[in-house]
C-alpha cells in the first residue's frame, strides 16, 4: 500500500454520545472499515470502551495507538509514540476529521529517521 492510499475518519455528529467508530478508507476499494481497538488495547488498555478525539484522554490515546500500530507495525514505536502522537495529532481533531496515511507518515518520519 504506497502512500496516501489509506485514511482514517470519524464523525461525531453520526453517533450518539460515548465511544465512537473510526473507519479506515482505502482508496479504490470505495468501502469502510471499522478500526478494531482491540489489537491497541492488548498492547495498553487505556480505553476498554473504545475510541474518542478533539480532547487528551484516554480514548484519544487508544486510537492514537491503535492508528501508530496499524501504519507502523512495530508495537514498540507504537507505544513509545502514542502520547505523542496523540496530543500533536488526535487531541485536536473536530467532530468530523480525515486524516490521511501521508500525514501520519509525515509526522512520523522526524521521529524514526534515527531508527534502524
């Protein structure tokens, strides 16, 4: 999958108050997929009931590390990133938002050009 090919989204204003879905988007496939909290949650349980965004808690942080791992595949940097990632990139999404496997790997490059 090269880059821009996979996005992720959400919209609050589709679902009622608490946990909500994010979808993976592959471009050309023309479908959505339900991201899957429970991989991020078997590396650290920060939110049992599952995602949220637009603020710093402990939903942000699960799909902040769900999102690393699934982009990334290294549990690792997923962990050591996600806290990060979270309050550079998910804390601050509105209730509708994309975010595009280019942004992510763009911000993921400063981080892991030392790395290897």
């Amino acid at each position: 999958m090269g880059l821009g090919d996979l996005s992720y989204f959400g919209d609050k204003t589709m679902e009622k108050a608490g946990p909500q879905t994010v979808y993976r988007h592959f471009e050309g496939l023309g479908k959505k997929i339900a991201l899957n909290p429970r991989p991020s949650q078997k590396l650290f349980n920060h939110s049992p009931d599952g995602f949220q965004w637009g603020y710093g808690g402990s939903g942000p942080a699960q799909l902040a590390l769900a999102i690393l791992l699934e982009v990334t595949g290294d549990k690792e940097l997923s962990v050591k990133l996600h806290q990060e990632f979270k309050w550079d990139k998910i804390a601050g999404l509105n209730d509708r938002f994309i975010l595009t496997e280019r942004e992510i790997q763009e911000w993921l490059k400063p981080r892991t050009e030392d790395i290897d």
